[in-house]
C-alpha cells in the first residue's frame, strides 16, 4: 500500500507526490494529511471459451423483433460466409457449452439502397437459427 500526501507544504510541482506511508509519516504529515490507496486490481469475469473455430464462424448475435419472437431455446447468429450447418453445431457447442439440436442457415441476400440519384448496395450477410435441445438456455441472451 503506498500514500499520497495530499496537502504538503512543498513547492509547487512536488506536492501530491506518492510516498510509502512510512516516509511520509518522517518527513513530519499528519495522519489526517495522509491518504491511503492500494494499487488497482483487475476483475475476474466469467469467460466465454475461446475456440477458434467459434471465434470464426460466430459473427455476433442477431437480435431483431423476429428473433426474439421465436421463443425459448432458438437464437440466432451473424454467420461467416463460409459456415455451414455441422460447423456452426460444433462452435456454438464450443463456445456456449450447450448442446443444439437442429441449425437453420439463410443467406439474406444483398440490396439496394437509393439516396436521390446515388444508387449503392447494402451488403447482405449469412444468419443461423440454432435451436437448442430441451431444459438449454445460453445466459448471455
């Protein structure tokens, strides 16, 4: 643990200096000129697993008004473009450490976007709908 004397009577630019609490105390301050810190310590937060093959083809979750709507177990994920049904089982088995019954791919397609005369293209992108077997629920939803 190390002090920080808050309001010492040194020149400027040398106050508020950190000192071990020992020092401080011989160099004349008072306890109630002394504060107390310890140094910051990190939380322990739970960790999802960190598969690589999860970390590649898990986009993110996609959550919508449909995708909330389709009830208890069923969740639904930004894929890779890549990804294809039993790949998707196993890395959300991974990650998750639930077990899933059945997985749903869509590939929703490319579409275009008009601004007055400038035309452009909002990319379209791969979805899974993985339903999970009975009494599975993922915590992070």
């Amino acid at each position: 643990m190390r002090t920080v004397n808050e309001h010492s009577s040194l020149p400027a630019g040398k106050a508020g200096r950190v000192r071990t609490p020992e020092a401080a105390k011989a160099a004349g301050a008072s306890d109630a000129r002394i504060k107390e810190f310890s140094e910051p310590t990190r939380k322990v937060s739970q960790v999802k697993s960190q598969s690589e093959l999860a970390r590649k083809l898990l986009t993110s979750p996609h959550i919508s008004e449909k995708a909330t709507m389709l009830g208890e177990g069923r969740y639904v994920f930004k894929v890779a473009d890549g990804a294809n049904k039993n790949a998707l089982k196993k890395a959300v088995r991974d990650r998750y450490g639930v077990e899933v019954r059945s997985v749903n791919i869509v590939a929703e397609r490319d579409k275009t976007r008009r601004r007055g005369q400038i035309a452009g293209v909002k990319s379209g992108f791969k979805k899974a709908v993985v339903t999970l077997k009975a009494g599975q629920v993922i915590s992070e939803f």
